[in-house]
C-alpha cells in the first residue's frame, strides 16, 4: 500500500533530520573521539581429481568491523567483500553502519532489524532503518532491498537460482521493554518482474503485506509468557491482474485487499505462537505451541515453514548440588490443517540427556533421541477407491543412544584426557512393504597428553564405525595420531598436525585405504593474528568397490584432495 510505504519512509527521513540535529547540539568544542574493531583478510584453494568439486577452487575474502566513538555517539561500521573463481558475477560487497545516540539508533547499508519470527526476521536488506526506544516506548522502521536479481546462467553451469530483484519496508511500534513489551508490526515486499531475464515459467514476480503483533510478559521474575500473532495476503503471481478467487478465507482475503491490489493468485491465511516458561534455581520448564495456517507467506521470513501444528513440552532439572543434570523435550506437530492433502504426516520426537559428575575427574553424558514418523490418508471426503494404500505410506521410527565418559588425570607437569563415545542408531521400518531396516554403530576413544610448561600435547584417536542395511554393510576403522605446540617466549607461534589412517570396507567388495595430513601454522602479535593452514586426503582407488556401487561411491573414498589457505586480522 503506496500511503503506507510513504509513512515509513517519511518517519526514517524525519528521523535521520533530527538525528543529524541532535549531533550538532551535543557536540562540544573538545571532541572525544575513539575507535575500536577488527580488520582481516583470507584466501583458500580447493584441488581434487573429483568429477564435481564440492568447494570452489578459489577465493578471497577480506572483512572489517568497527566501531567509532564521538562524545557519546557510537558509530559501528561493517563490511565484507569477497569473491568465488570462476564465477562470472561481480565482487560481492556488503557494507554498513549503525550509529548510536542514547537511545537512536540509525542503520544505512546491509542491515538487519528483528520485528518477530512470524512477519520479518532472519533476514537483511539494504537501505535505511532506524530504532527509537525512549523510556517505554519502542518504534523501528527501514526501507531497502531484501533480494538482488540474479539471471538464470545458462551457459556456466553455476546451477544458482534465478530471482528477481525485491523490495521491502516495515514499521513496528509499541510499549515496554526488555521484559515486558507489546508491538504492532507492518510489513509489506514486491518483487521488480523487469528486474532479470532468463527467469523460467514457474518463478514468478509476488507481492506480500503482512500485519502482526509480539508480545513479552515477565511474570515475578520466574515466569516469561511471549507471542507472535500475524496475518499475511500473498500475490503468487502479478502478472494476473483478475480479482482475488480465495475462498477458504473470504474476510480474510478482503481485509489484506485494502494493503495489496487486487489479483487472483492472491492468497491469505494466518500464524500464531506462544510459549510460557517457567525458571528457578533447580528446575526450568516451558509449554510451547505453533500453529502456521497452509498458504501463510511473509517474504521477510524466508524460511518459515506453513501448515503445520506443533506442541511442545521442555524441561531440565539439577539434583545433588548441581551433580546429576537431566534434560528432557516432547514435541509432536503435523501438516494439512485443512484438511485437503490426500496424505498427512505426523511426527513425534523425544529427547532425553543426562550429564553426571560421578568425581571431581570423571563425567559421564547419556542422551537419548527417538523420532515416529506416520503417514495417514488426509482428507476425508477422498472416496476409498482413491485413497492411498497403507502399503505406500511412512511408518518408521528412529532411535539413537549415545553415551560419553570423560576422564582425567594431572600429574605434576602432565595432563592426561581420556574420552569415549559410543553412539547407537536404528531405524526401524513398520511397514512390511517398504521396510528396510538399519543399524549405525559407532565408537570412539581419544587419549591426550599435554605438557604444561612446554605447552605441548600429543594425542591419540581411535574410530570405529559399521552401516548395515539388510544385506549391505559398510565397515570403517580408523587411527589419527596428532599433534600441537606453542613455541617463542610469548608462546604466540602456534603449530599442529596430524596423520590419520583409515580402513573402509564396503560388503564384500574389498577393503579401502584413506590417508589424511593436515597441518597448520598461526602467528599471533599483539593486535596481530597470521596463519596458514594444509589439508590432504588421499584414498587409494579400489576397482571391485567402484563396481559394486556402478562408480558412484568411490568419489566418496577414491579421490585425491587437497584444501589450504592463508588468513590474517588485526585488532584495534
């Protein structure tokens, strides 16, 4: 909505003025000025005789963080360059700047302001946005980009996702502060469709206007209440100009109309979640709740997952002076709240973790995991002919047991570390069609000794590991043997290593042999920090495997890979 978008950007240019005014009126004839941050740069290559590379060959990277001091003006500052070979795109570049007065806070750049999980967050843009919390009250708005437009590429094999260029502004206002508070929130993006070319059929150009609430409640100091509430109107496509068809929410649909132009491909739906906390000294818990309506969009969250429903139980409790620790997570949640998918999914998941301090040198941690995934036939009104046999629909469960000893000993100028870890996993397939069963043992024992005034460790690591899945099997071991010192008279030359071997058999297509060497080497002085790093794996290739899996899994064991880098930072 046009009067909207001018009122944000009214209110960010009315605040800038005064901001600006504000520094001339607090600005005293001897200036107090400081700075403080960190600057560095870094650059890593990537070689392998892999048909595919998993990492670019080649790149750069050189970062900055800053944060300049004016009387009682902050002024932080960040950017980032960097850039991947062979890649046809320019330098990718990031900058900008937050300046502080009191309780104003400016943001020009790439910036990144929090609204709520459920209308905008988790993303940044690029513009300008300001915060404003004095005393009770709390305002925030910006205007920027959130997507750059990227052409479909064709002709260099990139595979990146083709997107057009998009817009975005938001507003939020409200009451309280950190403990307890109440917000109102708008947020409203458009894609640009002449942004890009070569976009394919199924992206198409969306407009999104979302209207929200959060909400915080500290209840004496033991109880914390919070909420996010939000309703969204979706254009999937603007290129269809007809008026809105949505049906499932009528009222819905024409209350987002007054903030979105009036199209077929329009949907709307709504969000929702709490949970309530509970802390003490001994014992903390909370109840939690989710519910995302199907067809529920805010591009300001490009990660939020819609139709679902989920509730979840968290508690941890400590016993015996802090001795014995016990954790423990509930949660179930599924889709088609509507009832209209042929098949619904439900998922059930478990956790439970227990750490221990049996002495003052040794410590155990067991912790338990169990996921239930079932399908069931969705909609109700699907005649019987038509629904989804039971032969074809999920039924597994998954459970993984690990438990890790921890134990040490110190002897005058010598530190002795011994640690374990034993992991167990199953999957369990219920249905008799499709039911593939599996078992994933692991084991591990590390041993590390370290010479205190010397500032040297030497360490050893034993792995074992076996896959099996009905008459398949996969069998590993392995030894690394690594080592680390600090060396001069400030200990400030740093150097390890390590070499490992490893033995993989695969059924009975022969054994594998992997060699790994890595090392690196940092210098740090002062403000100054310097380091070079090497990584080799060598798999030595084994022509029965390569036929038993037709040439795909020894990319896996079979190569010849080689990584390294250079960094360096400055503190100041």
């Amino acid at each position: 909505m046009s009067s909207v978008k001018n009122i944000c950007c009214g209110i960010i240019c009315l605040f800038y003025a005064q901001f600006v005014r504000a520094q001339n009126y607090n600005t005293n004839t001897t200036k107090k000025f400081s700075i403080r941050g960190q600057i560095g740069a870094s650059s890593n290559f990537y070689t392998s005789n892999e048909a595919v590379y998993t990492r670019p060959a080649f790149s750069w990277n050189t970062n900055g963080n800053f944060v300049a001091s004016v009387n009682k003006v902050t002024l932080p500052f960040s950017f980032v360059i960097n850039q991947y070979d062979k890649s046809r795109s320019p330098v990718h570049l990031q900058f900008g700047m937050s300046p502080t007065y009191k309780w104003t806070k400016l943001h020009l750049g790439y910036r990144y302001i929090n609204f709520s999980p459920l209308t905008y967050g988790g993303q940044t843009f690029k513009g300008v946005g300001f915060e404003l919390n004095p005393k009770q009250f709390r305002f925030a708005a910006f205007y920027g980009r959130l997507n750059k437009a990227h052409d479909e590429d064709t002709i260099a094999g990139q595979f990146r996702a083709p997107q057009y260029s998009r817009i975005g502004y938001g507003l939020k206002a409200g009451v309280g502060n950190s403990s307890r508070f109440f917000d109102l929130i708008y947020f409203h993006a458009k894609d640009d469709s002449s942004s890009a070319n070569n976009i394919k059929n199924s992206i198409r150009a969306q407009e999104n206007a979302v209207l929200g609430s959060s909400f915080k409640l500290t209840i004496l100091k033991k109880m914390i209440w919070t909420g996010d509430m939000a309703v969204s109107g979706w254009i999937q496509d603007l290129s269809s100009n007809a008026k809105s068809l949505d049906s499932s929410n009528t009222n819905l649909t024409d209350f987002m109309n007054n903030f979105l132009p009036d199209n077929e491909s329009t949907l709307s739906a709504y969000a929702a979640q709490s949970s309530l906390s509970f802390f003490s000294r001994k014992f903390n818990g909370s109840l939690g709740y989710r519910r995302v309506q199907p067809n529920f969009k805010s591009l300001g969250t490009p990660y939020l997952l819609n139709d679902i429903e989920l509730f979840s139980v968290n508690d941890n409790f400590s016993i015996a002076n802090g001795k014995l620790n016990v954790s423990m997570n509930l949660s179930h949640q599924h889709n088609n709240l509507d009832k209209s998918l042929p098949v619904e999914l439900q998922t059930q998941t478990g956790n439970l973790n227990i750490n221990t301090l049996l002495s003052q040198r040794l410590s155990v941690n067991m912790n338990y995991s169990g996921y239930n995934l079932k399908q069931k036939n969705g909609d109700p009104k699907i005649p019987d002919s038509l629904r989804v046999s039971d032969t074809v629909l999920l039924k597994q469960r998954v459970s993984q047991f690990n438990i890790t000893p921890t134990y040490y000993i110190t002897k005058g100028n010598m530190i002795h570390f011994i640690n374990g870890n034993f992991s167990l996993q199953k999957l369990k397939d219920k249905n008799p069609t499709t039911a593939a069963n599996s078992n994933n043992i692991s084991a591990s024992v590390n041993y590390t000794v370290s010479l205190v005034k010397q500032a040297v460790s030497l360490s050893l690591n034993y792995l074992y590991s076996r896959y099996e899945q009905e008459t398949n099997s996969y069998n590993s071991n392995g030894i690394t043997f690594g080592t680390s010192a600090q060396l001069l008279k400030n200990k400030n030359l740093n150097i390890n290593g390590n070499v490992g071997y490893y033995s993989n058999k695969f059924s009975n297509a022969g054994d594998q042999k992997n060699l790994s060497y890595s090392g690196n080497i940092s210098y740090h002085l002062k403000r100054h920090s310097f380091s070079v790093f090497a990584n080799y794996v060598h798999s030595q290739p084994n022509n029965p495997i390569m036929e038993t899996v037709n040439k795909t899994f020894p990319y896996a064991v079979a190569t010849k890979n080689l990584a390294g880098g250079i960094s360096y930072s400055c503190t100041f």
